[in-house]
C-alpha cells in the first residue's frame, strides 16, 4: 500500500519491524536513528509504558534518495511485542509495504519465536495479506549473549523453526551492537523498493 | 503490493484547492489528508507553522484506529469525529471516506462550531473527486 505522490513526485514506504516482547526491535530502530542521525531530520517517535516497554509503536522517518524521479521516504514501525497487545499490533501493521522478523536468540524464547511469527502471519490475513507475498527478513539477534554464557540457540535451529518455508534472507545480528542491524534494514528497503519500481515506471 | 486508493496529479491539485478555499484561507494552521496506514497525501500549511507532518499522521493513524477499536467495544461501528483540545492548539479529525482521515490543525482564533461547519463541506466536496 505504499503511497505515491504523483505531483510531488514522492513515494511513502512503511517498514514494520515485528517480532516478541523485548527481542530488540526498539533498539533496532535507536541504533539506526543513533547510527545515522545525519540523513534523518525527524525525531524518532515512542509511544512506551512506564516499564519502558512499547505501547503502541516507534516510528522513525527518513528520506533514501530517489528512484526513477520520485524521492523515497521510508518510515520504520516497531510494535509492541508483548501478546496482550495484539489489537495495536495490527493497527500499525495496516498499509504495511515490508517486514523485519526480530526474533531472540535465547534459548528460553525458541517458543515465543514460533508464536510471535504465526501471530504475524494470522494478523497480516486480517489485511488479506500473505506472508508469502510480503517483502520480508529475518534477524537473529541477540547473538552477543554467547560472549556472555548464556544459552543461545543456534543459527540452524533458528532457519528450520522460522524460516524452513519462508525462505527469507536472514541475518544473525546484535541490536544491542548494532552488528547487521544497518545490513537488515538495506535488505528490507531494498526488497521493498524493488516490488515498486515496476509501479513507477 | 496492493494499492488501496491512487490519486493523479489533477485529483491531487483539486484537493490541495478545496482545502486551501475552505480551511486555510479560513485561518487554521495546517491541513492534512492522510490514510490509515499513516500515509500523507496532502499537507497545506499557512506558513506560520511547520510541523513534523509524518509523525503526525502516524500518530494520528494509530490514535484512530485505538478510538475505533473503543467505539466497537461499546457497540458503535466507529467514531467518525474526533477532537483534542489544546491551550494554544486543537486537532480535528474527521474520516473522509473508508481510510482516509482530514486532519486539521488551528488555533484559538478559529471557532470550532465554524471548523467543523467548514471541515464537512470539504470533506463533501473531496468525496465527490475520490
């Protein structure tokens, strides 16, 4: 649903970054907006609880240049990871053009993967959408908490339970770092931008 | 990729007009059409003030969609008009067809009841060109 603006010649783009409660999807977005604080003139927008945990959504805006004569302005969504909030969950997956997957390395989340993803995959046929037709990545994070003794699980295990049928390109990564955390977000923007630029012409 | 509404240059200039001849020129601050997903499709401003538009309209997206989630919880379909009052500023919401919303920004020298007279008949007159 990406919205074009043929007398502006400006093309909106809505990325949602999906995934369970406190997998590190929020500090995905901070380490981008830190990371390139240059290129995005807006202030990154939280609505969190008091427990510092998202509530509605975070939304970071920023502008990649131009494809074909229009300028491509690309707005990042988190949602709130938490199961109880389901019903916000869809609201900011509405109009959504891609997705990131941040699922948890940990070993004690390889449950709340699984369920956070079917969750997606039911919220986005809400919209008649399939995950199947989604631009779509997956990242692994969390990967630095090996270093620091806890059971993480491993990359393959991580493929077969989430991405045995989906077959989306993935990165291991560390938000925390910000270790692939700028190599998801181009991969995401560049599959996006790709399914459009048929529609541009 | 589906696209739910699509506009053309003309579609665009027509209703950057009706919202310039019924609202700004009426004296509100800023006037934005957007779509549920948070998308802006038109922005006017009578350059007093300049906003951050996008957040705005993602705001504004999910505080509709949150009020209409409240208005099936007590049996109503949706709220077609909302309205946050501020001490210098207000914002007024109103759907203009199945996902789109009028978003309108003034100050204290607009009265609400004129705005809200003014608001329905551009959104009247945008129906007819969507």
């Amino acid at each position: 649903m990406a919205l074009i603006n043929p007398k502006k010649k400006e093309v909106q783009v809505k990325i949602v970054y999906y995934g369970p409660g406190r997998g590190g999807k929020t500090t995905n977005l901070e380490y981008i907006n830190k990371r390139f604080k240059k290129r995005i003139q807006n202030e990154m927008v939280t609505v969190k609880t008091y427990g510092d945990r998202t509530l509605f959504f975070d939304f970071l805006p920023f502008d990649i240049g131009e494809i074909k004569g229009h300028s491509i302005k690309v707005q990042l969504y988190t949602v709130p990871g938490q199961v109880k909030y389901n019903a916000t969950r869809r609201l900011v997956l509405r109009g959504v053009d891609g997705l990131v997957f941040v699922a948890d390395s940990m070993d004690l989340r390889r449950e709340m993967n699984i369920r956070s993803l079917q969750n997606l995959k039911e919220n986005l046929e809400t919209f008649n959408k399939s995950i199947f037709n989604t631009p779509l990545v997956l990242q692994y994070n969390k990967r630095d908490l090996e270093e620091e003794g806890i059971p993480i699980l491993s990359v393959d295990t991580l493929q077969r339970d989430l991405n045995s049928r989906l077959k989306a390109p993935s990165f291991a990564a560390s938000a925390v770092k910000g270790d692939n955390v700028p190599a998801t977000m181009k991969k995401i923007i560049a599959l996006t931008v790709g399914s459009l630029r048929k529609k541009l012409g | 990729m589906d696209f739910t509404i699509e506009f053309d240059k003309q579609q665009i200039e027509s209703i950057e007009n009706i919202l310039q001849e019924e609202l700004v020129d009426l004296g509100v601050q800023s006037v934005i059409l957007m779509d549920l997903a948070g998308n802006v499709i038109v922005n006017l401003e009578n350059g007093d003030v300049t906003h951050d538009v996008y957040s705005l309209a993602a705001l504004a997206a999910g505080n509709y969609g949150a009020v209409s989630a409240m208005a099936n919880i007590i049996g109503e379909q949706e709220f077609s008009l909302l309205f946050h009052k501020g001490e210098e500023e207000s914002i007024h919401f109103s759907k203009v067809v199945e996902d789109l919303l009028l978003l309108t920004i003034f100050n204290k020298n607009v009265s609400l009841g004129f705005l809200r007279l003014k608001v329905a008949e551009a959104v009247k007159r945008i129906q007819v060109l969507i």
